[in-house]
C-alpha cells in the first residue's frame, strides 16, 4: 500500500505541476538504448518519445557516410536502413542526435548474437494461469513464431523450456502432457520419472551431446506472506537430482543425491558436460523457517560414458558465508563463466525484489554481485548464455516491478557487463501495452524443429514413452 501511495502523490504532483505550469514533463525515451552495446545482428531499436516536445522531435542517426533521419515521436527504423547503419558501424558507434534529448551513441559489437530467443508469455500475477504460449524470436528480425500454445493443448501448462543447441524440450502438463524433447529433428514426449522418484522431473538440463538429461525431482509447496513487501513463496520439502538416458530410456539415480536431509535442485552441466552444477540446502521446518533455507552452489563430476554423477561433490559458493541462497546456475559455452541469481533465502525469487545476479570465475573461484548490469531496486532472473559466450538475456522487472522483460547485455572477455537493452520491438509501445510476462527468455543458435501444431498433434496423440 505504501508503494501504491508513493505512486499516487508522485502522480498528483505531476498533475499539479503541469496545471500550473502549463508544460508537460521533460522528454524522454523509451526502451532506453542509449550508450548500449549491441550485436550486429540485432533488429532495429525502435524506441518512442513522451513529455515536452515529443511529437516535434527529429532524430538523426550517422554512421560513417550513412545518415537516417525520422521525425516524429515514434521512432522506427526501416529494417534496410538500419541494417546500412549497423554494417557500416561494426565495432564502431552509430551516433544519434535528438532534436528534444541531445546526443548518444549505440556501439555495434563485432559480436553476433544466437538469433533465436524462447520465452514463455503468461500474465505475471500468482493468483491464476491462463492462455499461456511459448513463442520462438528471431532476433536480427521481427519475427516471432509459435511453439507451443494453450488453443492446441487444451489451455494445459506448459513450462521450464530448455535450449542446447539444436536440442530442446520443456513440460506440458495437463492428462495428456508430459517432457516434450526435441532431439535432432525428433519430437518426443516422454513420462520422466519411475518407481522410488518422490515426483516427475522438474528443473534441469540437457547435455551438450544431447544423450543425457540432469534433473531434480521435487515436491514444491506454496505459500503466501502475510508480512508487506512480499507476494508468494515457493519451496520445496523434497528434492533430489536423477540423470535420464534418452537412448535408453532410463532414470539413473544416486543415493547421496536422494537424501532425505537435504535438498538438490537446479542442476545444469558445465559447457565441456563433464560435471554438473547444483544447489543443495538442508532442510529446514517449512514454512515457519522458510527465511532459514539457504542453497549453496556445488560441483560434481559426470561420467559422460556411464551417465553417473561422481561420488564426491565440491562447494564452491557457500551461503552460510554470504548469508544468502543461490539458485539457477548457468554455465557460459566457452566454460570460464558461472552466472547465477542470489536471494536473501529460497529458491523462488521471482517476487524477491533484492535478487540479482551473479557471476563467478571457473578459473579462480572468485565471484562478485553483476552490479554493472543489476537494478537497485527489482529482481533480475532466469538468465541465458548466447553460444559464443558474449551475450546474456535475463528477465528484469526493473521497468514497473510487475511484468517481467527480456534485457540483453554484452559481457566482455573480463566478465563484465554492458548496460543492459530491451529486446527491441516493431512496435515500440508494446511492452507498455502486453499484459503478459516474458517468461525465462532462452537463447538458441538454431530455430526449434517444432511449432505448436506439431506440439499440439503430439499432445492429443499416444500416451508419453516410459522410463526404467
């Protein structure tokens, strides 16, 4: 409510200011693509002007001996012209000039970026789910295609898409759901789990040869804060990790990995897929002690010929040490990188507006808050490497606290982050206008070999492939 009250008097004053005055507030722009780095291959940012003078305004953009110039409020560029500028002004600045904002300049890294961005769109409240689609982005364009959506699947759930090249899968729930996995062309779905799992697999990985799947199995509850400032809580009172055989079709499962004391989640494999990457906490009395549960971040090793997790495990990110819980680890392709999200507890930091993010070195160990690219004040999560390791999306609610958005960011050789960008849209006014959540964005080199009515057919078709 305080929030909600802060907003309004800003509001008011806003109003009061303007009637007095009789000018509207300072120009500004949005998405905000100043002093941003990017890909050559990215679409045109197209960005829009509001306040004083916008509908006046003239942007000139120069690139070497190209010039574009557009008048007007919304500023869209013509695909062609911005391909001229971005060609022209490779590893070199494209400089813009506003008529009502002064000058900037974008950089255009020799960098490419993976081209083919996944998201699932949902509305972000907690309180019901519907119509949910998981859509496909070609990002050196507008395009966007369907993967998965509610009208073909009996508006079943579908969640946690996974990428790896030209492999991918995600969950479709529902009576006729299962792990929809996408391996070299084939369109599978499977029934991941056996007899003695506590549950289904949930989150996980897919190894780079495309074989091996690293999963957790958990039992998630969740709750609600009674307290100000905090929404819902999601843990978990159970969770191990497994290792599924798409060859074979078989769950392998480890002892000290199905423990009843402590809890594994969020497992992923190192870029070389010769170990995995977990968080593992344990257990607490839930929900009275929820702020108590504080996941770690180990290392074990995999045996790419058997398919086994090492007996021994390593920790290389203690909570008790940051009095912190960390969560969704992801592994750069070229293996010097760890990125992961940090809260003050839990792993459902969706809602934990003090969450960022992470980065740790492989070499040394040594890691460090991303406060180059984190917002002070909203969570930023759900991140995704590009494959030549220069790029990473993450999903921020930095703009209202609400709808999550994918933002884009360069990282350089050191691990440094650029200013963060919007993925940049035709219509510039839509992410002010869409209701919906763009839901753990995901990098792919690769289009998907799949659209939804392919899931669709699936889904309605025979029972899901068994696992031993």
């Amino acid at each position: 409510m305080k929030k909600l009250r802060d907003i309004s008097l800003t509001v008011i004053t806003a109003l009061l200011l303007y009637g007095c005055s009789g000018e509207s507030p300072r120009p500004s722009l949005y998405p905000d693509y100043r002093e941003v780095t990017v890909p050559k291959n990215i679409a045109p940012l197209n960005f829009h002007y509001s306040g004083k003078g916008s509908g006046r305004a003239v942007t000139t953009f120069v690139s070497r001996d190209i010039t574009v110039r557009i008048s007007g409020k919304k500023v869209c560029i013509p695909p062609a012209e911005w391909r001229r500028l971005v060609l022209s002004a490779e590893d070199d600045t494209i400089h813009v000039h506003s008529s009502i904002m002064g000058d900037w300049d974008i950089m255009v890294s020799r960098d490419t970026m993976d081209r083919y961005l996944t998201y699932r769109l949902i509305e972000p409240g907690y309180e019901v789910w519907n119509r949910v689609e998981i859509k496909e982005r070609d990002v050196a364009s507008f395009e966007e295609r369907t993967l998965s959506s509610w009208e073909n699947t009996s508006n079943a759930c579908m969640n946690c898409h996974i990428h790896k090249g030209e492999n991918s899968m995600f969950y479709l729930r529902g009576s006729r759901g299962g792990a929809i996995l996408s391996r070299r062309g084939e369109l599978r779905k499977l029934n991941l789990r056996r007899d003695g799992m506590i549950s289904g697999t949930v989150y996980g990985d897919l190894h780079p040869d495309g074989r091996w799947g690293v999963f957790s199995t958990n039992i998630i509850i969740p709750g609600f804060h009674t307290g100000p400032g905090k929404r819902l809580e999601v843990f978990d009172t159970a969770s191990d990790l497994c290792i599924a055989d798409f060859d074979k079709n078989t769950i392998l499962t480890e002892p000290s990995f199905c423990r009843k004391d402590f809890l594994e989640t969020f497992p992923c494999f190192s870029a070389d897929g010769t170990a995995v990457f977990w968080c593992g906490a344990d257990t607490v009395s839930i929900p009275v002690e929820i702020d108590k549960l504080k996941y770690s971040l180990y290392k074990t090793p995999f045996d790419t010929l058997t398919g086994r997790l090492g007996p021994e495990s390593e920790l290389i990110w203690d909570a008790s040490a940051h009095d912190a819980s960390v969560c969704h680890p992801k592994a750069s392709p070229d293996g010097k990188w760890l990125v992961f999200t940090v809260a003050d507890y839990g792993t459902f930091p969706i809602w934990h507006r003090e969450c960022d993010l992470w980065i740790m070195n492989l070499a040394t160990g040594s890691s460090r808050r991303m406060t180059e690219i984190c917002s002070p004040d909203f969570q930023e999560t759900y991140h995704s490497w590009s494959s030549d390791s220069r790029w990473l999306v993450f999903a921020s609610k930095r703009d209202d606290g609400q709808y999550g958005k994918p933002f884009i960011c360069h990282v350089d050789n050191t691990g440094t982050g650029g200013k963060p960008f919007l993925l940049p849209q035709e219509d510039p006014y839509l992410y002010e206008r869409t209701l919906k959540s763009f839901n753990i964005p995901d990098l792919g080199s690769a289009p998907a070999a799949f659209d939804s009515s392919r899931t669709g057919l699936l889904y309605r078709g025979p029972d899901a492939e068994i696992f031993d």
